[in-house]
C-alpha cells in the first residue's frame, strides 16, 4: 500500500475536479447521469453512462477528464492512461500530467511517475496542482526506503478439450477429456528503487489423461529505471515445467521490456501505448526430453489503444529456437523453429460489469532442418513449415470487488508441410479470476 499521505492526495483532486469540470455543461443525459453516479459512490455505472456519452459523439475535456478518473479507480489504469494523454492538448493539461503520474505510480512505474508530477509543477500550472505536484516531488526519501507494495492475480478454471496438445503444442494426442487451471502470479516492489520480485504458478490437469499433466514454475528478480524517455525493466528468472509427471524444461531467462513514455507513431494516432521486449533463454531439457536442450531468443512489440467503450491491441513476436533436436533411428525431428506471430484483440465493454471481446492470431514457424522419416523402405527429407491460425471469443463478467467470472471459446488450426502434424482443437473454458 501507498502513504496515507498519497492516498490522501489523490482522493481530494479526484473529488473535487469531477465537479468543477463537470459546470462547463454539455447537455448530455448520459454525462450528468454519469457525474451523479460518480458523487454517489457508483463506479461502474458512472463508467457506463460516460462511455455511452462518448459513444454518442461526446468529446469534450469534462467528459474526458470524468472517465479516467473512473478508469483510475476502478484500476483500469491503461484505459486512464490513454484517455489522459487526450487532455494534454487542451487547457486542462496540468491536472492531465498531475494524473498521469498517478497512474504511472500505481502501475509501478517511478521514473515515469517522477517525470510527470516534474511537467505539473512548472509554472504554467494553477496554484493547486503545482503544490500537489510537488509535494509528490518533494517527499522523503526516508518514508519510502523500504516501502513494499506489490499485486497478484488468481485464476481458476474448468473447461473441455477435444484434441489435448501433446509436447510441443503443435503435436496432437487425438484424445479428448475435461480439464482444470489453476494459475497464480504476484510481485513485490521494494521501495522506489525499481527492485522487484516475482513469482508465477501454473498447472493444467486432466483427470483421465494424467500423462498430459503439465505444470510450469518461476521466480525470479526485476529491477525497473528510467532510459531515455521511458521505463527499462530488466528481469533474471529460473523456471521449471513438467509434463506427465516428468520434467519437461529447466529455463534460466534473462529479459528486459521497454515502455516509452510516447509512441513513434503517435503524431499519427493519438492515446497508443506500446512496449518492446526482448529475452535470452537457456534451457535444458529433462532427461526424456534432451531433444530440447538449447537456447531461445525471443523479441517482442505490443500497442494498445482505448476508444470510448472499446479497448484494441496489437502483438508481434519472433521467437528463434536453437535446439539439440531429436534422432531416433534413422530418423531425424528437428525442434528448432524460427517463429513469427501476428495477433490482434478487440474487447467491448457493455457496461462497467460486463466486456466481450475477439482475439485472434497467425503463427508461421520454420524449423531449421529438413525432418527425416521413414516411408516404407525408404527415408524421406522435408523440412517442416506449419501455419496455424487461433481465434478466440471471450467474456467476462464483474461479480463484486476485485472477482471476475469468465468465459472463452477458442479454435486452433495447425497446417504443416508434414501431414501428421496437421491438426484441429477446440477449447471451452469457463473460470474465476481476482487480481489483488
């Protein structure tokens, strides 16, 4: 948790500016209903009544300014991010900055919080912000040596396969069973340092075909400054996954992701967040899955933009794999791909409680050596190219507080220049989540 004296802060200035903003009147139904709800203490129905306003063709900074807060406190702090930087070519660009370091502060990012609250103090702000800005600024390095705050994130879900992946996820099993997730993931910053520790937890049962049991652990150290106009965070960790009841992987990385504080392309379009990451893997493989031993090199570049009631995201990744690959025999199983992969999301939020959403992506892998197999007499060289295309329907559903319900549909195509590794599957999921 923040200082009381933050949480103090934030909570007058978001109090009191929805209502002053909200006297430059718009005759908007939905905006006055929204500022009522807002004064009520109704988050999401605030939200609702703001996007539909928006919806509608309102655009003004009043309403603007009203749906990041809501955004903020709700804790969606991307879709507050982005509709703040609308407002910084309007008059009400100091109290714009003064919250974007919020926002930056509650999404773990200090640097970048710093430089924020530095562009609300300068003179050209009011009186008020400028004094909240620096006391932001100004406080002792003493009250937060030590500081820890952190989050984590919970998921639990059921659903059914009708084609369970076998190792790698690009071969099938032709089996078809019910199936259980759990996932746990958390983080610890310590102090305003930029060090941090995490940790994730993941397993995949199916009762019935246990030898299709996987389950993946990681920890590891992060530690977060400001590069440039931006975040750098670079991250070591060790992993371990197991499949069947045997180990799988053993994965030392070491990674790092990007922030810029702009994007190149916004002169372009504006309200776009984006990241770039790389990372460097070793890995070694369990003792019946040697074939994997090597290296990875994976590279990274998201963006996401929020528009009214609509939140959209872009995603390409390359992943170059340098394996040991596999030889039984006279044949011969390369397990080295080079990767791209394209993805796109769009999610609609109907109201404050409730979203719909599509993703769907193109992976293009070629393996680095010709497979060798045997066809009757004879052993037969072709190298391996697979196209697969997923896509995905999804909802989700606000219970109360931080519980979300959910539900996904998702359809997997896997074409391959070598037939037995073309193949079909279809998920259906249903489960709970809460981050914290």
């Amino acid at each position: 948790m923040r200082p009381i004296t933050l949480a103090t802060l934030f909570i007058a200035l978001m109090i009191l500016a929805p209502f002053s903003m909200a006297e430059e009147g718009t005759g908007s139904p939905d905006f006055e209903a929204g500022v009522a709800a807002f004064g009520a203490g109704e988050l999401t129905a605030a939200r609702a009544h703001f996007e539909r306003a928006r919806n509608a063709g309102l655009n003004t900074p009043s309403l603007l300014y009203n749906l990041g807060v809501v955004y903020f406190r709700l804790g969606q702090y991307e879709s507050a991010e982005a509709v703040f930087l609308e407002l910084l070519d309007t008059p009400h660009a100091p109290l714009a900055r003064y919250n974007l370091g919020l926002v930056m502060q509650e999404s773990g990012r200090p640097e970048a919080a710093r430089r924020w609250f530095e562009q609300a103090s300068g003179p050209e702000s009011p009186e008020k912000v400028r004094v909240l800005a620096l006391r932001q600024l100004d406080e002792p390095e003493a009250d937060r040596f030590g500081e820890i705050s952190g989050s984590g994130y919970l998921w639990a879900a059921g659903g059914y396969d009708d084609n369970i992946a076998g190792t790698p996820d690009d071969a099938s099993s032709n089996q078809a069973g019910v199936f259980a997730d759990l996932l746990a993931a958390g983080d610890a910053r310590i102090g305003d340092d930029g060090f941090g520790l995490h940790g994730v937890a993941y397993s995949r049962q199916y009762p019935g075909n246990t030898e299709f049991d996987n389950t993946y652990l990681s920890t590891g150290a992060s530690l977060l400054k400001g590069v440039g106009a931006g975040e750098l965070k670079s991250t070591l960790s060790v992993a371990g996954s197991w499949f069947g009841g045997e180990v799988l992987e053993r994965e030392v990385r070491l990674a790092a992701v990007y922030w810029p504080d702009q994007c190149f392309f916004m002169s372009i379009l504006s309200g776009v967040d984006c990241s770039a990451s790389g990372s460097l893997s070793t890995i070694r493989g369990g003792s019946g899955f040697s074939a994997y031993d090597g290296e990875m090199l994976r590279v990274d570049v998201s963006a996401w933009k929020s528009a009214g009631s609509w939140l959209f995201r872009g995603r390409y990744l390359l992943e170059v794999n340098d394996r040991k690959d596999l030889t039984t025999g006279q044949e011969f199983f390369s397990v080295s791909p080079l990767r791209n992969l394209v993805s796109a999301e769009a999610r609609y939020y109907v109201s404050g409680r409730l979203s719909l959403g599509a993703r769907g992506d193109i992976r293009h892998s070629r393996y680095r050596d010709d497979h060798r197999l045997v066809s009757g007499n004879a052993v037969v060289s072709e190298r391996r190219t697979d196209n697969r295309l997923r896509g995905v329907l999804l909802a989700e559903y606000r219970l109360t507080g931080p519980w979300l319900v959910l539900a996904e549909w998702s359809m997997l195509n896997n074409r391959s220049t070598i037939e037995r590794y073309d193949y079909s599957r279809r998920e259906v999921m249903v489960g709970v989540e809460m981050g914290f």
